[in-house]
C-alpha cells in the first residue's frame, strides 16, 4: 500500500483497503502515544497548516501529530496568508510547496482545497470544507470499531443537518467499510442526489445500505451509532437560526431516541455541540428562540453512551496516520 505524496482531499478518492490501512495505521499510533514511544521519523520535515474558518480539534490535531512525528509545524488564521484576497490559490500553493513537505487546508469552499492540490506538488490535506470532512469520518470509524468491536454489518444513523459536510464523508465512509448508513432529517436538508449517487454503488458493492428518511422511526431497533452535528455549519448565514431551529427541533437527539436504538448504542458528534448553554452562541440562540440545547440534550452528551471524547481524541491519531502515511519516503 503506497500513500506517498498522495493528497486526502476526499474519501470517495480512497479504496475500501486504503481506508481501512489508514485505521489500522492509526490505531498503532494510538498505542504507541498511550505508551509513550517516540515515533518523531519526520526531523526534518515541515508542513503548513491554514485556516480560513476557526478550528479547535483539526488545527490541534494536525499540529500535534505534526509535533509527535518530529516536524515543525506552520499555522497560518484566517487573516494570517495572503491566500485568495491578495495572492492566488496556484500561486500560493506553489510557494509554499517549495517550503513545506505537507499543507492543510480548512475553508469555504472544496475548489480551494482541489486547486491547492492541483498546483502544489506535496500532498494536500482537507481539514473541512462545505461539502466534505474526511479526516472527521476516519476518527468517527476508528471510534465505533473501538466501541463496537467491528464494522462491516453495523448500522450508523445521522440525525439532522442531513445535507452537510460531516454527513457526507460519512456516508461515503459508510459505503466503504460495509457499515449500512441513514441520513434522517427533514426532506429541505436531505444529502444531495450527487453524493447519494457516487455512494450508492459502492456501497451495494459491499453489502450494505444506505437510507435517507425524514422518519425517526426507521432508527428504531437498527442504529448502532446515533450522530449528530451543529444545526448551522460555519459560514453559514446565522439569519438562517429561526428557520433551522423549526426545520431541526425534532431531530434532537435525547434519550428516548437512544432508547429506540439497538442495546448498546453509543452516540457520536464532531463537536464542538451546543448541548447546553455554555457557550455565547447557545446563549444568544437561548434569548432569541428559548431553547437551552440544540442538537443533542446535554443528558446524552453527557452520558455512558456518549463517544464524543473518544471521538476528538481519535483526531489525532487518524490525522497523524494520513500524515505519516502520505509524506513517509518508501523509497
Ligand atoms: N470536529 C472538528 O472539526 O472540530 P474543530 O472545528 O474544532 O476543528
Ligand atoms: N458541520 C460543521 C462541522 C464542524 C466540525 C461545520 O461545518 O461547521
């Protein structure tokens, strides 16, 4: 299995093997960091990492798992490059292609990480755009076959913002690794007819299905893994609150939903969640329409079944196999 110099711009760019290497890679990562076994092969390598949209876990994970394999590491904020308002994305991306051996990109749009791609000759890693979230979807998979014990047969139901960028790497992820996927939320919010199209074959190729329903029930007695994410995404417009909150307020997870599930059913989010009112937004969202949680009650968050820690922790460990993997000289 060759990964070197490869981008990870898409899991649909990935085979069924690749993608499960690439788990098995990170859970050796996983042992030796919990071992505390120094694996910096990269002393003399440098990546850049840049962030058009605010980030807690990818930028932390990118930069330790850059740390952890011995490389310096860049950090460029949304107001710190010149990047698209005053240089090209080919120009910059050739720039920094002669500095770095890796750059990361987080944005708006995934043109900007595909062009990026294109014009630098080192491999490009997409840390989050609007339509896809890969290295979220290897932490997600890493995180159920750690609680689930296995993958392929599991079913995995996203309950929501169907139509957004962590549901559509985990549906594509779903179809590779054999596990069936629902999409429910309501029909304004439903997964693109591209996404379900490129998705669909692959996963019929591997046995499973996938559902996409406005009708919770459907969970009911199936779900291994019940998933949610922010009602609103960033760079999304916040007028759009109102209209969310009526569109999504009977997709909050809470415990009766997790009840419905299978016995054992564990609970994922990407996080950041506003699960309580902790946070300025939640508050803000509290003033103007009264709730105090969104997508999830903070019951199940903070619950036995909740995998969310897990989850962010596993950031690190998928992101720095796709880091190894990709710039390691197998020559
Ligand atoms: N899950 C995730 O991507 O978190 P950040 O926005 O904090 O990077
Ligand atoms: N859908 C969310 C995911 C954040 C990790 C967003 O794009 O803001």
């Amino acid at each position: 299995m060759n990964f070197t110099g490869k981008d990870f711009l898409r899991i649909l760019d990935f085979s069924e093997e690749e993608l499960r290497y690439m788990l098995d890679v990170a859970k050796k990562f996983k042992e030796m960091k919990h071992a505390g076994q120094n694996h910096k092969y990269f002393l003399n390598k440098n990546i850049a990492i840049i962030f058009e949209k605010t980030s807690t876990r990818t930028r932390c994970a990118f930069e330790v798992a850059g740390y952890d394999l011995g490389m310096g590491v860049t950090y460029l904020d949304p107001t710190g490059s010149q990047m698209g308002h005053k240089e090209s994305i080919a120009d910059t991306a050739r720039v920094l292609a002669r500095f770095y051996d890796g750059i990361e990109f987080r944005g708006f749009k995934q043109e900007t990480v595909n062009d990026l791609a294109k014009y630098a000759d080192v491999p490009v890693w997409n840390g989050l755009t609007d339509s896809c979230h890969p290295t979220q979807a290897l932490a997600d998979f890493m995180t159920m076959e750690e609680r689930l014990g296995s993958l392929p047969g599991k079913t995995l139901a996203f309950v929501g913002d169907t139509h957004n960028n962590v549901s559509n790497s985990l549906m594509a992820m779903s179809a590779k690794m054999g596990v069936n996927y629902i999409a429910c939320g309501p029909s304004a919010l439903r997964p693109s007819d591209e996404i379900i199209a490129e998705c669909q074959p692959i996963a019929e190729k591997n046995g499973c299905t996938i559902t996409v329903t406005e009708d919770i029930k459907v969970l009911s007695g199936v779900a291994d893994a019940i998933y949610t994410d922010v009602w609103l995404s960033l760079g999304e417009d916040k007028e759009k609150w109102g209209e969310r909150i009526q569109q999504l307020q009977a997709y909050r997870v809470t415990m009766e939903m997790m009840q419905m599930a299978r016995p054992g059913a564990i609970f994922l989010h990407c996080l950041p969640s506003f699960h309580d009112l902790n946070t300025s937004i939640a508050r803000d969202v509290n003033e103007k329409f009264g709730l105090t949680e969104m997508e999830v009650t903070n019951e199940v968050f903070e619950s036995e079944q909740s995998a969310v820690f897990d989850e962010a922790e596993n950031r690190l460990h998928t992101i720095k196999a796709v880091e190894y993997l990709t710039l390691v000289d197998n020559k």
